[in-house]
C-alpha cells in the first residue's frame, strides 16, 4: 500500500513540475507509449499510439482523435541533439501513411526538438530558413517541416517540428532504389551521407591522400554485398582524386552534378553553416552507369548564424569541411555558382524575408509555452527579438556574399584552405584595389569591407590631403581603441547619401577606418557590437560633418566613448 501511494505521488510531483498546456495556436500530436514506457533508445522503436487534434485551425484535418488513436512506432533520433538535451527529438513510424499536417502521404517523419535552436537564442529559425532557402533556389528536393506541439504520455514536451525524414521514395528522394545485398546493377541508387560519427554503417577513404578520413555512410541500400561496397568506395575515391586533380579539367562534371552542388553550397554559405560539409551532407544517385551524383537533399543547419561573416564556410572554423575548399578551386564551378547567386539574389530571394515574418507569427505563442516547459534553453528576451538577431545576420550574410559573387563583384573563392580553424582568411586572395576618390559616387577606402579584410596601402590613405577633397566631398578617417574586441559598426547618414547606402559598414577595431562622401554634410556614429540599445560603446555622435577630419576614439571602463578630433597630417 505504502509503494501505491509513492508511485501516485511521485506521478502527481511530476505532472506540477511540468503542467504546462498547448497554446491552442498550433496542431497538436497526442502520443501515448505501451505501458507508459519511457522513450530510451535510438535504436529500437516502441509501439505506441498517436492522434493528431488540428483544433479547428485553417489549413490541418484531424488524424485520429482521442477516443479512436491510430498506432504507431517510436524511438530517439540523432547524436548531440539526442544525447545533450533533455528535451529530445524523436523518429516515428506509422502504422499506415497519412497527411500529417497536410504532408505528402507517408509512414515516416522526424519529430525535432531545435532544443539547440532555442538555447542559441535563433528563434526556431535555422532549419526552418535552411529549408526554404533550398526549395526557393529549386533543389530537386527539400524536406517538408512544420511546426506543432506534443503531449507525451500525458506530459506537454513543448514546439516540435514534424520533418519528412530523407528517404528513398518518389516523394522525396526520387531515384530507383537497388535491392540490399545485391551482387548485380549496383551503379544505382544510391542515398549516403558524409558523416561525422565512424558509428553508422559506412565505407571510409582518406581524403586527398592526407589524414582526413572520410565516413560515406550509406542509407539505402542498408545492407552491401561486396560488390556494393566496391563500387561505393571506388566511387568516392574517385571523385576524390578529380577533386584533388586538376581544376580546368571538366572530368569531375561526369561524376558530380555541377547545378546541384552549387545550389546545395549556396545555401549553406547564406545561412553561414560551417558544419555542412563535415556532417549531414547527403548526396544520391540515380540507377545506371552515366547517372550522376548530386549534392542534397539539405538537413542539418545546426551551425548556422553564429558568426559576423567575413569568410566562407571552410575557412577559419573548428570542423573540417570535406572537399568544399578543393571544389571551389574549379573556375567552371565557381562561375556556376555565380551565375546561380546572381539570378537568384536578384530575383525572388528576397521573399525569404516574407516567409520569416509568417514564421514567427505561426510559432510565437507556442515558443513562449516551451519556454514555459524548457526555461533552461530560453534565454529572458522574446523570440521576436531572437529572430530580428538572426534575421539581421542573414542580412548581412546574403550582403558578403553579394560582394564576392556579383556579377561586377571580384568574385570567386581562390586559396581556399579548410584545415582545422587555424587557416585565417586564406580564401579570399583576389582583393580590390583601393578605390580613387570619385566625385560622382560613393566610394570608400576601407580596412575591413562588409566584415572582410581587403588590400591596403597604408601609406597611400596616410597621404591624403584632405583640403583637396573638400571641395569634392567629405573624408571621415577614424581610429577605434584597440580594446574593442566586437566587430566595430559605423552609422552614416548624410543628406546626399543615396538611398539603401546610410547601412552599418564594419571595420576592425585598432585600424584605421575610412570613408569618403559626396554630400556637403555627413554625421557618424562608432560603436562596437550589433546592439544599440543600453550598449556602452557606442560614441557620441559626429553631427553634421561639414570638413573632412580625422578622430581617435577612447573609452574609459563601460563609459561612453569619446570622439577627439587629431591632425590628420
């Protein structure tokens, strides 16, 4: 009797602690264990059963209901996300397709937690931007995701998102599948992944010929013969030899699909995810012996949004990004890609942005419940703020990339050396010469361009006279305490400065900075970091700057910092 009444009340201490409800603004999917068996395992699946109560939403249909469950199967999913967070994701099998959400039929979807989303403070954002990124650019496939909210075993565990699992199917990954453990016709297919975990099935090669192992896991066929593991490895050694060979023959294109790789990395260089060709990186191949391999489809965008970007994603990271720097060496590759940003930058990229807006309008009443539910990976401001942040990061992201890839742009990524984040800024070689002063158009001699670093003469900025460019415009030249250890933002504004250029522009805190303006009258704010509200840094500002001049900022402790204007010769 004593044990009947701890259990009972063990199960009512655990229902308060976590008695937190749905919103009511998203669908919501019921599961509920055999035996209220808790969910412990990647590897085996649980039966259970499972509704789908679209609350009279536009746009869902009920799947099931309360009194009548449909069946079901499952169990943990992924590595870090399973692994480092109490609030896990979760892979389930139907017993039968369904149109979850409104979902192409299937049996087979991911529930994802983004509990790393949320505790990086991104707002739910990076998959989701990820995601539409690749069906705008038109990648063959994209897995669908929408967000929802779950109840297991009786206990709200927060805003999900059910996500197509990457399958071989003609609704996802659309290619023939070959039998396991087939001995004949094994060109094709072909669905694997380059992997960061030696624990899945795989087949290893060593990258390049030096240490970098590389792990092809492969996802259908599951099981290999030894004719398919054969001409898997073979495969891939091969398409790493042309990798490493030479980069003005058109050989690799037999082999890898030039459009789908452009696409597939263009989209990891906006979102800035520097882990995308170390893990997750999926590629597949039709059937038959001239079918290529593509990039794609994306997944993972775990590592996105975390930088001001002033590099590409192989460069100066902490993950070993497999084969990317060596492609980008091709010239053919490299003016495909710019040709595809190009038409895409200035065409609908734009309607990212739209669908960022609907975004959070979907999620933020259920965000705020799984706050409630997981306080530990929220931080104390609202989404909508966590959003704007990554919002404003895909900004300037899409910006850099504009600079190097535009069609008059000094393009391409020469030198690329990936190694393990001690390569610096080894990429970018072919840099712009410093601009002359042109009295027809802003122009700008800078240290530190849109969070790159550039070619500079220090002598030849050192030597301006500035009385012969009063008459022209305005030179500001300004030092910033090399204290600052942020990437330093300068305001402009002026009352001749063409529209869309009073933007913040970055600079490298102890170097000179400086800028050149048409217009009769200038103002100017230093400051360091992104914020502007209650930051300390910021200077006051340089109002209605008539003369070119040049100031040394200082700053004491949290204090304000001070503009001093100096001699400029």
């Amino acid at each position: 009797m004593k044990r009947t009444f701890l259990f009972f009340f063990a199960a009512c201490v655990f229902t308060a602690l976590h008695a937190v409800s749905p919103s009511g603004t998203l669908p919501v999917l019921y599961i509920q264990t055999e035996n209220n068996t808790p969910i412990t395992s990647k590897e085996d699946y649980l039966n259970a059963t499972y509704y789908l109560d679209a609350l009279g939403l536009g746009g869902y249909e009920n799947i099931g209901s309360k009194a009548a469950p449909l069946t079901m199967e499952i169990k943990g999913r992924g590595n870090y996300s399973w692994t480092g967070f109490d609030k896990k994701p979760y892979r389930i099998k139907l017993a039968d397709k369904q149109p979850l959400l409104g979902m192409t039929k299937s049996k087979h979807f991911a529930l994802l937690a983004h509990a790393d989303d949320s505790r990086d403070r991104k707002g739910f954002m990076r998959n989701a931007v990820g995601f539409e990124l690749s069906k705008m650019i038109g990648m063959a496939y994209t897995p669908d995701a929408k967000p929802l909210e779950v109840v297991l075993n009786g206990d709200y565990i927060g805003l999900y998102f059910l996500t197509e699992t990457i399958r071989v199917d003609k609704d996802r990954v659309n290619i023939t599948e070959q039998d396991d453990l087939a001995t004949t016709d094994v060109e094709g297919g072909w669905l694997v992944e380059i992997d960061n975990y030696n624990t899945d099935p795989h087949v290893t090669i060593t990258e390049g010929g030096n240490v970098y192992e590389m792990w092809i896991t492969y996802k259908s066929p599951e099981e290999l013969s030894y004719q398919q593991e054969e001409y898997l490895t073979q495969q891939m050694l091969l398409i790493d030899r042309l990798i490493y060979g030479d980069k003005n023959s058109d050989k690799l294109w037999e082999y890898l699909d030039m459009d789908a790789l452009a696409k597939f990395y263009i989209v990891q260089e906006i979102t800035d995810n520097y882990e995308s060709f170390h893990g997750s990186c999926y590629l597949h191949k039709d059937m038959g012996s001239n079918a290529k391999w593509h990039f794609g489809p994306v997944w993972d965008f775990g590592s996105s949004f975390n930088r001001d970007k002033s590099q590409y994603i192989y460069q100066g990271d902490v993950w070993h990004n497999h084969w990317i720097p060596e492609i980008c060496k091709f010239p053919a590759f490299m003016e495909r890609v710019k040709e595809i940003w190009n038409e895409f930058y200035n065409g609908n990229y734009n309607n990212i942005y739209n669908f960022i807006d609907t975004h959070e309008s979907l999620i933020a009443k259920a965000a705020a419940k799984d706050k409630e539910r997981w306080s530990q990976y929220h931080g104390s401001q609202t989404i909508s703020t966590y959003i704007d942040r990554t919002t404003e990061v895909l900004r300037k992201n899409a910006a850099w990339l504009n600079e190097q890839w535009k069609s008059n742009g000094n393009g391409g990524n020469n030198g690329g050396n990936n190694g393990n984040g001690n390569n610096g800024n080894n990429g970018n070689t072919d840099y712009p010469e410093n601009p002359e002063f042109n009295p027809d158009g802003v122009t700008a001699m800078y240290i530190w361009q849109n969070g790159k670093q550039v070619a500079y003469d220090i002598a030849k900025v050192d030597s301006i006279t500035f009385e012969e460019k009063e008459v022209e415009g305005i030179v500001v030249k300004a030092k910033v305490p090399a204290s600052w250890t942020e990437t330093i933002y300068v305001w402009v504004w002026g009352d001749e400065i063409p529209e869309g250029k009073n933007e913040q522009i970055a600079m490298r805190q102890g170097e000179w900075f400086v800028y050149v303006h048409e217009g009769s009258s200038v103002n100017i704010i230093f400051k360091q970091g992104k914020g502007w509200t209650g930051h300390p840094n910021q200077s006051e500002d340089i109002e209605n700057l008539t003369k070119s001049a040049c100031y040394i900022l200082t700053q004491e402790g949290n204090n304000k910092a001070q503009v001093s204007a100096v001699d400029c010769e």
